[in-house]
C-alpha cells in the first residue's frame, strides 16, 4: 500500500531480502546451457566450426556510441593488443552527431554487431575522501592453454514404452544418479572427478570421453528393481581457455559466452553434490551451515550464490550469502501437530481441510523399505486406512481378490498399522499407491514459502537475511573454504583452475554530495549542504521546493461496520495542520464518502461508487479532484482493484492508507505522506541547486527509465509488464510521466519501445514547447547476455522510429544492474554506530579491478546502509552520444539519487528506473486485479453504469488487451505510481 511511508524499497540497506520485484529469476551470461550446441543463440555446434578463409577481412569499425565489429563467422578475435588492459582506441563523436540506424545491433544480411562502448578513460578521480575496500571477489587462475571438452548426454530407457504410451519423462534425480553410477562403474574411461554435470543435457570434461552407448542399472533402493537406460555421450564443442584468455586482456572484442557458461558448471559440480540447490543458490544441509527457528516445523538456513566475472583483474569468483526457510525434517505426523493449531488425530475428519492444505505437493520419503526415492503428496484418500482395500494378484499376475492395507503391511513388512482411523496418503500415479502417514518423513531440503511465514517468523527470517558488514563477510569468507562451496572438492584443481581464497582489495572514491533546494514556509529558497556522512535531511521548519495547495480532495473511508474505523476528524486536522506547518494552503475534504470494506472485492460497485464521487465533485464545483484519501481497515487485495479502476477507468489520482495507522497520525507518518500526495498533484519535493552535471547548458534533456516486470517463476501464463518513464520538466528534471503496456509471456524486450519513447517526448513537448535535444535512457533488469538485444533491437527500434519523425536528439544509455552478488566491505571496519552501520558511505564508487577488462562500467553506493550489507548498483554505460567521462557519469547518477520525490535522502538505484520498477508493478496489480475479477460474485451486481456492464466481458479478455493497462487521460502524465 501507499502509506505515505518512504524508503521501504530501494533506500534501504539492501540485503538480499524484502518485497520480489516479480521479475522471476533472470539467467546471466554465466548461466549453462540447458539444450545442445545446434540451439539458436547457445553457441554450441554439433560439430567444430571450421577456421574461416583466409581472405575474409577482418577489421574493426567505429561508429557513434559503440564499437560496430565485423569479424568472420565463427571469430570473435581482433588483431592482437599489446595492452593488457586496453584504453578505448575508437574515436567517441561530437554530442551533435546522429548514428545511423544500419549501424545499430545485429544485421544477418551485413554481419555487423555494435559492442557496449568502450571506458573513455582510466577511471574517474573525483573524490571528497578513498577508502581500502574488501569486495568479495575471488581471483581465478586458469591456464589459457587449457582445453574442456563439452558433450551432450542423451539418455533413453532400454526397454521401449508400450504401444500408445509417451516416453516416461526421466528426472533430474534421476539423471544425476545414471551419470554418477555410469561414470563410477567406468572409472578408467569416464573418470568421474575430470567431468562436471549440469543435471540436464551437458557434461564438461578435462579429459577425452568414448562417444559410444553405454548400458546403465539404477536402483533408488536396496529392495528396488533396477531400471536400464542407455546413454550415449557426443562431442559438440572444445573450449579453448585462451579465447577467455584474449578477451580479458582485450584482445578479443566478442565475450565468449560458451566458455563462461562450461567453467560455471565446473564451478556449480561440487556445491550440486553436497547442498540442496535452489534457484541458482546452494544450502547446506548435513552440517547446515547456518540455522535458525522459524516456527514450528520450520528452519531458515544459510547458504550460498556465486558467478563468475571477467575482470580487470582476470576471472572472478564471486560469492554472497543467502538465507531460505524450509520445511524440517520430520515425520509426517508431527509435522501436522507443530503447522496446525490444536490438531489432534481423534477429530481428524475436522482438520481434513488444512491437513490437504499442509501436505499436498510435499516430497517424503517411506520408511518401511530402504530406498532413497522421493513421493510428493497428491492427494488423502477419502477412506481411513483401515477401511482402503485394492485388488490383489498372485504370482502368475493374476486377480485374487482384495487385500487390505493395513493387512498388505502387515503380511509383507511386518508392520502394525498404529493409527488405522486417518487416510492415508496417495501418491498419485497411474498404479495404486497408498501408503500410512506414520510411514512416511518429510524429505529434506524442502522450501517453505516466505508469504506464509508468521509476522514473528517473518521478521526473523528477514534480520537473518540481513546480517551487517561484518558479520556477512566472515559468512562470505567461511563458504569460499567450505568443503561444499564451489572451491571444495577438488573439482576445479582438476580443470586445471585456482582460486584464491581471499577477498579483493580495491579503493573506493566517495564522491561529495550535491547542494539541493528546498523552501521555507514562507516560499523562500533555502539551499541545503549536505556532508559525506549524513547524506540525509529532514524536513523541520522546511517546505517542499514547490509545494502545491491542496484545495479539491476527498476521502472515501472503507472503515464503516469495521474493528477499526477511521477517525477523520482527527486525521484531517492533524493533516491540514502539517500543510500548515510547511506554508501550503490545505483546504477541508470536498466530500467524504463511507461504505464497507466488501465494495473492494467487487467490480462494478467499485467502479460505480469511484464514478460517482469524480462526476458528483465536477458538478459541485467545476473541477476534478486533485486526489482522493482512500482509507482501508486492512490490507485487501481490493486495493488492486482499487488502482485499476481509479488509474484507467475513471481518472482518480488515490492515495491509500490503513485506519490504524492514519488514526494515531504520527508527525513522519504526516510528512512522509504528505510529500507523496504533492508528488501525485504535480508539485516538486527537492531539487538540485545546480543543473545536473554534464548538462549546465541550456539544452532540453529528458531522463527516460524502462523496465519489465516478470510473472513468478512457477507462474507459466501471466504476461510480462513493461513501464516506461520520462521526465517532463527541465532543468529540475524531477517530475515523470509513464507508460504501460503488458507483452508476452516473459518478454524481456520491450515491444514498441520507440513508440513509446516518442509518445513520452510528445508530453514533454506539450509541457515545454519544446523537444529534448538529449535523452538518457536507463534501462533496468537486464543481465549481460541481453545487452545486444538491448541495443540490436530496443535501441534500434528507438532510432528508427525518431528517423520517422524527422527527430534527432542525441542519446546516451545505461543499463542499472541490482541482480548480482558484489558487495564492498569497509577496512578495518566502519564504526557500526555511525549511520551506516558499518557499510561504507553513500556516494562509494569503485571503477577499478573490479569492472569489465575493458567496457564502461562502476558500482555505486548512493544510499545509507542503514539495514545489512549496502548492495552497490552496477551501471553499465552501453551508447553514448554525449562524450561522458567517468566523473561526469558518476557523479550525474548518484546527484539524481538525491532528487528521489518521497525520500529525503538518496535512494540506492537512479530515480528514472526506480520509478519504471513502481509504474510496471503498478501494471502487474492492474492484470492480477482483472483476473480477480473473474470470479464469480463480479457477475451478480445489478448494476448499469456503462462502465461497470462491461466488466464481465472485459475481464475475460486477452491478458495483453491494451485496454485494461491504458491509463486514463487525466493520470497518465503525472506521477499516480508513487
């Protein structure tokens, strides 16, 4: 909810916890690959690729904003570069300049692709004070003559399925069990410690491997019949470590992304085989490296993430803390007794529901036979076991009558059936499979999700989640040595790789704040200096730069009938009493309006109740509400709905809060919202006493954020969200208007974007009476494997549709990365009493050792770590147009952190993509309030605004009808999504 409270995303500490931004989990470069060579963009070829003629050029041209390569199929090799390091050798082009749209990404007719720029310098010197930093990167020693040889697995069942039947799908386990048992049967020829698996379809080796079938026998169990399998391994590829080699030291210009993808599998083998693997993070789990209760029957455990880097430093393990909760290890029925209250066997038949609840999709393993074998939990059987019978057969597979399972356990495992009045569990399957609940354990390793932890769990998890400096860098420390990490187990000393286990030493430059604006109560200007240590400003006997008066609002309170009604009297006066306090005219509500909180959960009354108060207010007094108080007893999922309605139905800027917390009014909880409500009404919080670096001169410039919102990673239908921002003001530059649109499925380009864009410089010039001449675009979510789509397609689409329109400003882009694992750690330590708490100060960059060989990029802290560990953001500067330097750059983005419009002190990401993440969550709570509104009490109202009679239909509608996620004219250029 928008509860006025500032700083619960971005402007915390950042720990690796906190609310999903939706996005699923991204796949970087170092990621491996889940399908053989001859897939598309894999880069793996079922046979080697043959050297290319010797008469192909081979040269490298330089256009506008990049490095445009043209190199022979099959090469990513320039000429050789005495440099180890290389400073750019392009030329960068006049600001003015305008690239053609040919040049841009990826041509198959012309083979030219366009490279991230070039770093124009050695690294930025701007700095109030350096600090000896310690970032938990881990150098990789590798020899570049090195070979690994890449085979695909095919793995069949040797007996043929039967007549009509599908192929049996074979897990994961299960495959990681046939590699194992095939590799330890053959030691000579397939020696199992040369090899790494990816679970899937590859297999990485040190040493040659007979491509030839192999006949295999797994048994999950001492008393399990073997299954057969054939397996035959095929050559697709030999990595050669010096292409690696090349690219680190500059020497070539394409990363070899393949190579990368085969040393993270050899880096994943060991931690695969000795921790529970989750999500790209690996858990310890026999010793548990750390844990802590929950709530009964649940753990959170300590673990581990890591990727590999290119850097100016060589390869780079890198590796961070992760903490999960799970379910314990436990039998079944003490599990029921500690996640259900008061359960109790006797009365079974009146827990049935939750226990379905509880247990269903649960993995557990069977006690009464010896076997490592996983079940999951399909459903209880409608009888009690005492009364469940099946079909018995003799020897012959013959019919003999019914045989029951209580006396089938007995006869066959000696076993006496304790508790014969509960169902017992059915595994599912096409065979009968039940099996008594005091027979069967939890498997271990099993996630719990964090939406169903209690308040006390919850919090709990999260201060685990969030250790301080110190504390995160000894756990960080500790894995790198542990013998389940990804240096343990031998494994990579086999391939021929090193890792040191001592963190990288840098120096971080703190860069000194800038100089902001705010007012008196009076209107008058008050210039405000900030210090390096308290990058921070509160608002007492201030005002908002430009504080708007509030003269048309209302409230509609969902209180009525509630344990918590709303006290409007007292919140009201408190509030026009905080206007008061910061010289802007507050007037009394317009209207109030109280109805039930049940009206949130439907459609038509919603959108009939918000119609009329916006209608009823333009008759009364001839003009529209500024914004109306929406007041709420609990959280409710209505309140998507609520938004949807309001936000491109009928043209409602709203502001929500809870009754309980508005009733007590404290003085922040007043100031926090009140700087969120003149935000939405068009008004300016802070700004910067200068121009934006980089732009002093009188040029217009418009800051552009994009971003994708992606569905859960187990929802496999949802569309993705995409929002696009823009400034609308200038110089202050701090106002923004947004776009939204769903696309496909787990889409990350964003369609359209150049339509987009210039429908964004239309509003700016509607504002300004002018077009931007420069535009920087900050583009969020996207990891180094889609850096050529971003500029081969999103760019070029931009271009293209600028040409169209006879429009050509200059551009500049930048890609904001908060999905990685680099953390910097003060040395010695920071004193954790200071506001920081240990982490290093707001404005630390770093843009040495631990950035790309040769690419413009840097990590920046721009926020207070005032929880955890402070997770830097790694901007990488992929076009440019506009001839940035690294100061320039630097101190541009972290100057606009400060300029955030409901902080008052910098936040952690660059404002254009901070307010693109809000705009696409908005659209991702507009799809999930449509299909909420599928259900079947929407249908029943009687009610026949035209607007609310299509809701049916409407709700029914494709998922990416553009409909539902067009804002209204009256929102879309102002900031509705704060």
């Amino acid at each position: 909810m928008d509860r006025g409270g500032y700083n619960q995303k971005r402007g915390g500490g950042g720990g690796g916890y906190g609310r999903s931004r939706g996005r699923g989990r991204r796949r970087d470069f170092h990621q491996p690959p889940r399908q053989p060579a001859d897939t598309a963009g894999r880069g793996f070829h079922p046979q080697p690729t043959p050297p290319p003629p010797q008469w192909l050029p081979r040269q490298r041209n330089t256009t506008a904003g990049g490095t445009t390569t043209t190199t022979p199929t099959g090469s990513g090799t320039a000429p050789p570069n005495p440099n180890p390091i290389p400073l750019p050798s392009n030329p960068r082009p006049p600001s003015q300049q305008v690239v053609p749209v040919p040049g841009i990404g990826t041509s198959s007719d012309s083979g030219k692709t366009i490279s991230p720029i070039r770093r124009p310098d050695a690294g930025g010197t701007l700095a109030v004070r350096t600090k000896t930093l310690h970032v938990n990167h881990f150098p990789v020693k590798f020899n570049p003559k090195s070979r690994i040889m890449h085979y695909n697995v095919d793995v069949s069942p040797r007996s043929p399925p039967q007549p009509g039947r599908p192929p049996k799908r074979i897990s994961k386990t299960e495959l990681s069990m046939i590699r194992d048992k095939l590799f330890l049967d053959n030691p000579d020829s397939l020696p199992l410690g040369m090899t790494a698996y990816d679970g899937e379809k590859n297999i990485f080796s040190k040493v040659p491997l007979p491509e030839e079938p192999f006949a295999v026998e797994v048994s999950k169990g001492e008393d399990d019949r073997p299954t057969g399998f054939i397996v035959t391994l095929t050559l697709v590829n030999v990595l050669e470590m010096s292409k690696l080699e090349d690219y680190i030291r500059g020497r070539a210009l394409s990363i070899p992304r393949v190579i990368l993808q085969g040393v993270d599998v050899v880096f994943k083998e060991n931690p695969t085989k000795c921790t529970v693997p989750i999500g790209g993070c690996f858990y310890p789990m026999n010793p548990k490296f750390r844990e802590t209760n929950l709530q009964p029957g649940v753990i959170a455990v300590g673990g581990f993430q890591h990727s590999l880097k290119p850097t100016r430093q060589g390869l780079s393990l890198c590796l961070d803390y992760s903490v999960l909760s799970f379910k314990k290890k436990m039998p079944v029925l003490d599990f029921l007794h500690e996640q259900i209250r008061g359960f109790n066997l006797r009365e079974f038949r009146r827990f049935r529901r939750q226990v379905e609840g509880v247990l269903i999709g649960l993995k557990v393993h069977v006690t009464h036979r010896r076997t490592k074998q996983k079940y999951t939990v399909a459903r209880l059987t409608r009888e009690d076991t005492r009364q469940i019978t099946f079909p018995a057969v003799d020897a012959q597979g013959n019919p003999s009558g019914q045989l029951s399972l209580v006396g089938y356990f007995l006869d066959r495992y000696q076993i006496d059936i304790s508790y014969k009045d509960i169902p017992a569990l059915d595994f599912g399957g096409n065979k009968t499979n039940y099996v008594p609940m005091e027979l069967c354990v939890l498997v271990e390793g099993q996630r719990y999700p964090k939406e169903d932890l209690s308040k006390y769990a919850h919090d709990t998890l999260k201060n685990m989640s969030l250790p301080p400096p110190r504390i995160r860098e000894a756990a960080i420390q500790e894995m790198v040595n542990s013998s389940c990490g990804p240096c343990g187990g031998g494994i990579v000393e086999n391939f021929e790789m090193d890792v040191s286990t001592s963190m990288t030493t840098v120096t971080g430059r703190v860069i000194g704040p800038p100089k902001l604006k705010l007012s008196d109560p009076n209107g008058r200007t008050i210039p405000m200096a900030l210090t390096p240590e308290k990058c921070q400003w509160n608002l007492l006997e201030k005002s908002m730069v430009d504080g708007k008066a509030v003269e048309c609002w209302g409230i509609l309170d969902f209180t009525m009938g509630s344990d918590c009604v709303f006290n409007s009297y007292r919140f009201i006066s408190k509030l026009i009493e905080k206007y008061n306090k910061f010289g802007i005219t507050m007037k009394e509500p317009v209207c109030t309006e109280k109805t039930h909180m049940w009206k949130l959960g439907n459609y038509n009354q919603l959108s009939e109740l918000l119609e009329k108060i916006n209608d009823g207010v333009f008759r009364r007094h001839r003009r529209r509400l500024q914004f109306l108080l929406c007041v709420m007893a609990s959280k409710d999922q209505g309140y998507k709905c609520l938004k949807w309605i309001a936000e491109t139905k009928v043209g409602i800027v709203t502001q929500c809060c809870l009754s309980g917390i508005a009733n007590i009014a404290k003085d922040q909880y007043l100031t926090n919202l009140a700087l969120k409500i003149n935000a939405k009404i068009g008004g300016s919080n802070v700004e910067l006493i200068n121009r934006l670096p980089h732009f002093e001169g009188d040029s217009h410039v418009m800051f552009i954020g994009a971003d994708v919102n992606h569905p859960g990673a187990r929802d496999g239908n949802s569309p993705s969200i995409a929002a696009v921002v823009a400034s609308v003001n200038w110089p202050a530059a701090n106002r923004y208007a947004a776009r939204v649109c769903a696309q496909d499925h787990r889409t990350e380009k964003i369609l359209n974007f150049g339509e987009v864009c210039l429908e964004l410089v239309s509003c700016y010039e509607r504002l300004n009476g002018a077009k931007p001449e420069k535009i920087v675009i900050f583009r969020d979510g996207v990891s180094e494997s889609q850096f050529q789509m971003v500029l081969g397609e999103e760019l070029q689409d931009l271009k293209r549709t600028f040409q169209r329109a006879n429009y050509s400003p200059t551009i500049t882009l930048i890609v904001a990365q908060k999905r990685h694992q680099t953390r910097l750690f003060p040395s010695p330590p920071e004193n954790e009493t200071l506001p920081s708490r240990g982490n290093v100060l707001p404005g630390t960059v770093v843009d040495t050792v631990i950035i790309h060989p040769f690419e413009f990029d840097f990590y920046l802290v721009s926020h207070h770590g005032s929880l955890g560990t402070s997770k830097p953001t790694h901007y990488h500067v992929l076009w440019d147009e506009h001839n940035f330097t690294s100061d320039k750059m630097q101190k541009l983005i972290y100057d606009m952190c400060f300029i955030f419009t409901r902080c008052t002190k910098p936040v952690s990401l660059v404002p254009p993509v901070y307010y693109a993440d809000l705009a696409a969550y908005r659209g991702r709570m507009y799809y999930e309030a449509k299909m909420g509104m599928q259900s079947p009490y929407s249908a029943t109202s009687s009610s026949s605004s035209p607007l609310a009679s299509s809701s049916v239909s409407s709700a029914t509608s494709s998922s990416n009808d553009m409909d539902f996620y067009k804002l209204h004219s009256d929102v879309e250029n102002i900031m509705f999504f704060v």
